[in-house]
C-alpha cells in the first residue's frame, strides 16, 4: 500500500507530494531533504484500523492541497531505498523491488496470520517487540528482584501471537533468540549455525578447554558483553526507522547498494552508530580468539605469541581479528570492520553531504567519503555480526543458555 500526501516546505515554501510505502509498524518517521532549499522536513506514517493510515506532518512542512500535476514527488518506503530514477516518480512501486529482493529468503510458518506477503520476511512492529525483549534482558541482568521476568516474557509470547498463532516462549533465551533470529534472517543464522557447530566439535575432541573457556566467560565476559550488546541493540533499535530502508539488502546478501537513495536521513541520530558497533564487536572478539586457541589445540587462553592478558589489553582493536583471520568460521564476522571508518564515527569525525558520508580515518587525518546508502549497510551488517555472536555466547557459554 502506497499511502500519498501533499505537504509544504515551511522553510521555503515548495510544495510536494510524499509517496511512502506503509509498513508493518504502527507508525514510521521519516525525514528527508526539501527537494528544493534542502532543509530537512520529517513525515510521520500512522496507522489506524487496516486499511486506514495518514500522515503527519511534523519538522519543517505542513499539509497542502495538491494543486498542480507538476508538484515534485518524493518516494518513502520502511524497508527500501530507491534507485536514482525512482526516487522522484510518481510510477515507484518499492513493495514490488522489495518482494523480488528477499522472495527466496521468505519463510511461512504455521499459523501466520496473512495481512501482507512481508510478514513471511519481516518481523511485526519490531520496535514494540524489542521494548519488550529489553526489558527481559535488563531484569534478567538484575538478577529479577521484583520476580516480573515471567510475566515479561509471557507479553513478548502474547505479542508475538497476534501474528503467529502457534508462537510459545517461556524462557529468557527464546526471547531474546526468537526475536533477533526472526528480525535478522537468514543472514544471523548464517553466521551462527557454523560457529555453534565449530563449537559442539570442540566440545566434542576438547570438552576440557571449552569448559575451561565456559567457566572463564561466565566469570570475566558475560556481564560486561551482555551490557555492551544491550546498549548496542537499544540504540538500534531507537534508529530502526533509518537503518531499516537498508536491512534486506544485508540480510539476504546482497551488497549493491552504492547507487541506492535513501529517503529517510537522520545522519544527526545515527552517526555515531557505527563506532559503537565496531567497539562492542571488536571487544567481543575475544571469544572468537579463545575459540580459535582451542581450535589449534591449546588451552583457551594460550595465544601463538601473545598472553591472554595482552590479547585483551594491549592489541589494537584493528588487529584484534588477526589471531583467526585464517578460520572461515571465524573470519565470517569480522566482513563489516573498517577501522577507518570505526575512526570518523567513533570520534564524531564524520557528516553527510548530500547523498555522501565524508569522514577522517585518523592517522593523517585523511578525508574519505562512500555512499550514505553503503553506511547504513556497514551498519546493519556489523549489527547483525553482533547479534549473531550473542547469540552464540548465550547458548553456548552464558548462564542464561537453557
């Protein structure tokens, strides 16, 4: 369903005419530049009672009647982004490009109740969903002293139901795995499932050293990874309407997203994002060090030239995936580093132009720049690569496994 508008730049006066995809979520922000002064103008899609939605019209526009033919249309969609000569069309239909881009990866379960072929794909008002999944992580991280995680939990399973008829959750780890699992496919199983089976084949040849590491993990690594991956999630999740438009495309694969325009951009909110992802992966990464020691037959905290302690304390985050560059299994998460641009984010050394991201690598200081589209695709793929460790941890190793 395409829902279309008229608005009105406050700032210069152009009148336009807005075209955004509606999507499975109960309302979505956009917000986007004045095709004309550039200012920055922000819509909001709000549902109602299927069919019925509508705009509001918040930042720098208001609604007008629609008097000329000629009025420059600006496309909007939840989950896409736009090809250059789609962007201003008035004959855009992003929900077909979106069916074709994730149709092998869709999955029907038992008891989907059929609003939309994108519930096959996409999880319902995932930020409704994670509210609910934060607050299980949090109570569970407390240690649960009011004794409310059950009944937490039972409102994630009940929400879930709405659209899964057959959906059952009663534990802190089906929450939590059931939600990311169902957000992020498949690209999350593809990196989880063969780090779990490297994992059940240590066990298997050298249980010893993966006891060793689980009882290390749960003593040094739980508390401060799951704090880290916490913070992560909720920021991202608070920006979900941004990194969204550019989410299929890691999920599935797909990494043609240079020549994408984005609706949506919020720089302001997300540009921090980036960085914040690259630490908490990067200080993650010592259980897939660990791992990779016990993979080669020593104990998990013997490197080949270096001591645990120095593994964690003095390596560069940027050379923190070097001790297992060679595993495959391994290796797998670390296709979103970019230390340079792990730089500019993390020190706020980065902005938008237009369409670009401009930002300093460090070191000489030098200017780089990619595709506004091409950051939010680093970002989501590096989230994913985090949510997929965590998940790995938590079944694995963690106290919360079941």
């Amino acid at each position: 369903m395409v829902l279309r508008g008229c608005g009105e730049c406050l700032v210069c006066g152009l009148k336009f005419v807005v075209r955004a995809g509606v999507g499975l979520e109960q309302e979505c922000a956009h917000s986007f530049d004045c095709p004309n002064c550039f200012s920055p103008l922000t819509v909001k899609v709000k549902l109602g009672a299927p069919p019925t939605a509508w705009y509001e019209f918040l930042e720098n526009c208001r609604v007008a009647e629609e008097d000329s033919p000629d009025l420059t249309v600006v496309n909007l969609h939840p989950s896409m982004a736009f090809s250059l000569e789609d962007y201003h069309s008035p004959q855009a239909f992003p929900s077909l490009d979106f069916f074709d881009l994730v149709d092998a990866a869709m999955r029907v379960p038992a008891g989907t109740r059929h609003l939309d072929v994108s519930l096959h794909f996409e999880l319902p008002e995932t930020k409704a969903l994670w509210a609910l999944v934060k607050s299980v992580m949090s109570l569970h991280s407390n240690g649960d002293p009011a004794g409310v995680l059950p009944k937490q939990i039972a409102r994630y399973s009940e929400k879930r139901r709405e659209y899964l008829k057959e959906f059952r959750c009663s534990t802190t780890f089906k929450c939590i795995t059931s939600f990311f699992d169902d957000a992020l496919h498949p690209a999350i199983g593809n990196l989880r499932r063969p780090l779990r089976g490297l994992v059940r084949d240590l066990r298997a040849i050298q249980g010893q050293a993966v006891a060793d590491f689980e009882n290390y993990y749960r003593a040094e690594l739980e508390s401060d990874n799951f704090a880290r991956y916490s913070a992560l999630f909720d920021d991202y999740f608070s920006n979900f309407d941004q990194f969204r438009q550019l989410l299929a495309y890691a999920r599935v694969g797909r990494d043609d997203v240079d020549e994408l325009i984005v609706g949506a951009k919020r720089f302001n909110d997300v540009k921090l994002y980036y960085g914040q992802a690259y630490e908490t992966l990067t200080s993650a990464y010592v259980t897939l060090a660990c791992l990779n020691n016990i993979n080669h037959g020593r104990s998990f905290d013997t490197f080949a030239a270096m001591s645990l302690t120095k593994y964690i304390k003095d390596l560069n985050k940027a050379q923190k995936s070097a001790p297992f560059s060679a595993a495959p299994v391994l290796a797998a998460f670390t296709k979103w580093e970019d230390s340079a641009l792990r730089n500019g984010s993390h020190h706020a050394a980065i902005a938008r132009d237009g369409e670009r991201v401009k930002y300093r690598s460090g070191g000489t200081g030098a200017e780089r720049e990619m595709p506004y589209s091409r950051y939010l695709h680093m970002c989501n793929g590096i989230t994913i690569a985090c949510a997929a460790l965590m998940l790995v941890e938590l079944q694995e190793f963690s106290t919360i496994k079941t």
